[in-house]
C-alpha cells in the first residue's frame, strides 16, 4: 500500500481492473517521472550501461563493484 499511496501522494489517478491490476488513467509515463522524481529527492545517481561486477554487504550498508568504478549505499 505505500507505493498507492506514494502514487495519490503524486495526485495520479488510477483504477483497478480485474484481479487487483492497477492502471493510470492518463499514463504510465506518470509513474516513471514519479520514480525519477522520488529517486533525485533521495540524491539517487543513475548509472546506466553499467555491469555490476558485485555486491558485498559491510556494517554501513553495500559496496558494488561496478565495471570501472566501486560504490557504496548505506542502509
């Protein structure tokens, strides 16, 4: 229920068709620019074209080991 209410937060309107799918009245492109939106308030950096190489969990958070670079996240 936190991503509906996430998306009303958005004011996006939406229905539900059969078995529980919901659907945007407008579009879906709603809900990427809801998620963009989210992920740059969280200073989210969007690595694109990018092999993960690995994910190691440590005491803060995660290190990942990226083609050409490491990163961490904190929990």
């Amino acid at each position: 229920w936190d991503f509906i209410d996430l998306v009303n937060k958005h004011g996006i309107a939406w229905h539900e068709k059969t078995l529980g799918q919901l659907f945007c009245d407008d579009s879906a492109q709603q809900i990427v620019d809801m998620l963009v939106d989210e992920c740059e308030k969280g200073n989210v950096a969007f690595r694109l074209r990018s092999e993960v190489l690995s994910v190691a969990k440590d005491d803060t958070g995660f290190t990942l080991e990226l083609n050409g670079m490491t990163v961490g996240c904190e929990k």
